[in-house]
C-alpha cells in the first residue's frame, strides 16, 4: 500500500459540501482508504487574491494505485465535481493535490512530487501538519529553510473534524 497525502481546498458555492464530495470520491476510489484527515481551515487567497476565501484541508491515503494513477484520478474528481481551470489560482469548486507520495521524490511531465510549493504556504502546511505532525522533521529535511511562511497568517480554523467517518457521513 502506498501513502499519500493530498490537500482540498474550495472557494466557490458550498465550500464543505465540496469538499465532502471530494473526501468521499478519494475514499471511493479501487483500493484507496481515507484514513486522516484535518479539521477545515478557512484561508486567504494566494497569487490571485480578487476572490473569496478558501475552505481547506488535508487527507492521508492508503492506496494501491500509483502517483499518477492517483494523480488522474484527482483531475478526474475535480472535474466531476464541477472545476473549471480558467484563471491561473483562481476560484474553484474543488482543487486536489498530491502533496507526498510515501517517501518518494519525482518529476514527471505531470506530477512533481513532493509538491514544489508546499513549504509555501501555511494553508497548505497547517492541515498537513495536523494530519501528520511528524512530518515537520521530514520536510524540514527536504526543504532548507522550512517553514517558509507564517503559519499563523492568513488561516483560521473553520471547523474541527472527529475523523473520515464522521466527516464522511454528514454528507
């Protein structure tokens, strides 16, 4: 089984709706397990910042598929969901990242792993890091400077989490 671990985030309509819908698609993918996940963080904009506030959250996998099987099967859910890819960081129903993948370090022409960006940016790293606090070490390791953002900055908690199944049953 593989471990990896992916962050959602929403910014247009019902934003935790959103991101139930994609929670439930991940955990119904062939043998994939949403195992973890953070509670919601409400976020500020980053890059493009004429927008509304995002929702967001990470998730821990296990799962038989491969990086990019995963990958495709993000983009695919997105998709379903209702994403539209038109500005560069803007508005979305629905935005899935691979953000670790075991313990791998990749560059294809789809997928670069672990997520170059990640240590970037706190609405990223603040739900991770809930998920998986031991993580710190590991990205400290792969990423001089770690953290490179405020974790306090910009974030908020939105909504404590008791784990997938009851996140996955309030639907």
């Amino acid at each position: 089984m593989n471990i990896a671990y992916l962050s959602a985030g929403s910014n247009m309509g019902d934003r935790e709706v959103y991101l139930r819908e994609a929670a439930s698609r991940l955990n119904g993918l062939p043998g994939t397990e949403l195992d973890r996940l953070s509670s919601i963080y409400e976020t500020d904009p980053v890059g493009y910042e004429d927008q509304g506030a995002f929702l967001n959250m990470a998730f821990r996998l296990r799962t038989s598929l491969g990086a990019e099987e995963l990958l495709d099967a993000c983009l695919g859910i997105e998709a379903e969901i209702g994403r539209v890819r038109t500005i560069r960081w803007g508005p979305r129903v629905c935005d899935l990242d691979i953000l670790l993948f075991n313990d791998e370090n990749m560059e294809t022409e789809k997928l670069t792993v672990p997520h170059p960006r990640m240590h970037e940016r706190a609405f990223v790293l603040v739900p991770l890091l809930e998920v998986e606090p031991g993580l710190a070490d590991t990205l400290k390791q792969r990423f001089p400077g770690f953290p490179e953002v405020d974790l306090e900055g910009g974030i908020k908690l939105y909504r404590q989490i008791d784990g997938p199944a009851a996140f996955l049953q309030s639907e």
